[in-house]
C-alpha cells in the first residue's frame, strides 16, 4: 500500500477496511487501538455534518442589470409603508376620541405591518442597492422566525378585527362592555404567544439539518422556511409536516373563523328591517374584507407556488414572494385612512399641526 495513501472507508460483504490518513498502513476492524468498534457490513456511515457559513441571496431573477432602478419602487413602498402605518399608530395613540376596540386592533395591525416592513427591508435594499448578497447562516434563522412570526401575527389580528365587527353589528349596546381595554390587551398577549410558540421549533430544526456544500442559493433576498429547508441534503420529511402544521393551525384556522365570522354578520345584516342600515353596516366591514383579500391571496399564492409550482419561471416565485410581503402593509394604512373618516381626520390634525409647530 502507498504510504501517501488519504483516509477513507471500504468495505465488502465480509468485514470492513478503515484506512487512516495519519498512519503509512491499512488497520482492520479488529485492531481496537484505532478503531475500537467495528462498522456494520454494508452500511453508509455519515462522517460529515455540513452547515453554510452564509446564504447568497437573489433580488429579482434574470433582472439584475436593472436593479438599480427596481430599487426606486420598492423604496418608494417601503417608505409608503412605514409612514402610513406610523401615522395611524401616532393618530390612535394621539386622539381621545379613537381610543375604542376598533381602533386598537387596527393598531395592532399598524405595528404588526411595520414589523413586517422592517423583517424584509434590510435584506431586500441591500441586494437592490449595493448587491450585498450574503446573510450569515444564523442570521438568515432569526429573520426567517420574524418574518413568519409577524405574518402569522397579522392573521391572528385579522381574525381578531373580524370578531369586532361581529359583536359590533350583532350586540351593539353591549360592544364596549365586552370588547374591554382587559379583554383587548389579553387577545393582544395570545396573539403574540400563539405566533411565538407556533414559529419558535423552526430555526431548531433547521439547525438539524445536513446541507449541501455549495448549495447556498436561496430563492429570494430574505429567508423563507420553505426555501431554506430545500437546500438541505437530509431527510427533510419532518420539516415539511412542521411546515403545513403551521400553516393550517394559523392561517388555515384563522380564513375559516373570518369566513365563519361574516356568514353570522351576514345573518345578522339579514334581518335588519331598513335597508339604510344593512348597508350602513356592511360599510363599516368593506376595509377589514380588503385587509383580509390582501393578505389571504397572496399567503394562497405563496403556499401552491412553494408546493406546486416547481416548473414555473423563478421570476414568478420572487414576485409572487415580494406581493406576500411588501403590498399588505403598503395598501392598508391607506385603504383605512380613505375608508375611515376619523382615521383620515386625526391624520390630517397631526399634519397640520407639524407644519404649524
């Protein structure tokens, strides 16, 4: 045998032949000072665990020469976005008068779209901008746990806000004694906690993962679930499951309560006797039906796409992604602030008063 001989593992249907690259001959299995136990006959022993440093992101696929100006309407959303959204915090927070359940979840839908804004904005500017294309391994998990924790969020306050618009319609006199400051800031806590403990076992799981080296390419500029997992060379069987468990106990859930939660408001429109009135009610649930196709198409899209779409064009998979996560909080700071006239006019206030201050 060649004394520069590297390490490896052999074997045949009878015993096992361990070569060691620090010793200039072969040891068989029954030398115990180097090998102390023997392998099993025809088995594949895994020697390695693999783990990428980092992850290369992609912007927009096959658009990369034009980054640069794709940039400018993706700033343009995200400035959009946080300022709307802030507005409408800032007017809540400002105006006596708007200190009621309604208002307070739609500021739980404010902060929870700018949590969503801020989990992507880094990731997707830096790519659009300065073509800085790696994320640490671990950083990738954590932006991951947030992003998805804050959708996830963001349907919970969806179905939260529908609950308000049901016992505002059917049980009017006994709204603000059921829908308390207690009872909204404990639907708050669970909504948190529901989010927290539904996405905390992912990073986890990942982690358990044997990736392959050089394949580090993710789909997008910031981290999904599902796009991370698929660069594992493992069994990833378990992270699937764990996958469309969350999905159908959150957002799945949560459609069907919304829907269930219309059906009785529908009902309850139903049997009022002037026709001024039903339609005085429904228009007070027009913003929450647009918040809610907003956010549900999109999560509809991404979910058949990540599970069914493989063939598509990965530009389609990338934009589809970027309407998931950047329109939602673009469009409903403005579709309340044109739909809800107190929302418009504490907003309006606080402007001029800025300018006059």
């Amino acid at each position: 045998m060649s004394p520069n001989i590297r390490g490896g593992i052999f074997s045949n249907n009878d015993f096992v032949l361990i070569f060691c690259p620090r010793l200039k001959w072969p040891h068989l299995p029954g030398d115990l000072d180097y090998f102390p136990k023997m392998l099993p006959s025809q088995s594949y022993v895994n020697i390695t665990f693999f783990q990428p440093h980092s992850f290369l992101m992609i912007g927009i696929p096959g658009l990369e020469a034009v980054h640069g100006w794709i940039s400018i309407p993706f700033s343009s959303m995200y400035t959009v976005a946080l300022t709307g959204n802030c507005l409408i915090l800032l007017a809540v927070g400002r105006t006596p008068s708007l200190h009621q359940p309604m208002y307070y979840f739609l500021s739980m839908l404010a902060l929870t779209d700018v949590g969503l804004t801020l989990s992507t904005l880094p990731t997707t500017l830096a790519v659009l901008w300065f073509d800085r294309r790696l994320i640490g391994f671990n950083a990738c998990l954590v932006q991951m746990f947030f992003l998805h924790s804050f959708s996830v969020v963001e349907s919970s306050v969806l179905l939260a806000m529908s609950f308000d618009r049901f016992v505002a319609i059917s049980n009017p006199l006994r709204y603000a004694a059921i829908l308390t400051n207690n009872v909204i800031i404990r639907i708050g806590l669970a909504i948190v906690a529901r989010a927290t403990l539904s996405l905390f076992p992912g990073p986890f799981l990942l982690k358990r993962l044997n990736f392959c080296p050089g394949n580090n390419l993710l789909s997008h500029s910031f981290c999904f679930h599902a796009d991370i997992m698929k660069r594992a060379c493992a069994d990833i069987t378990v992270n699937i499951l764990y996958g469309l468990y969350v999905v159908l106990s959150t957002v799945g859930v949560d459609s069907l309560l919304i829907v269930l939660s219309y059906t009785l408001i529908l009902h309850t429109v139903m049997g009022l006797a002037s026709p001024r009135e039903r339609v005085r009610a429904l228009n007070t649930c027009v913003s929450h039906i647009l918040a809610v196709l907003i956010f549900y198409i999109p999560v509809i899209g991404v979910s058949m796409i990540h599970r069914f779409g493989r063939h598509l064009p990965h530009i389609v998979h990338a934009l589809i992604a970027y309407v998931y996560l950047v329109v939602p909080p673009v469009l409903n700071p403005i579709i309340y602030s044109v739909k809800s006239k107190p929302i418009r006019e504490a907003m309006f206030r606080m402007l001029r008063e800025k300018r006059q201050g």
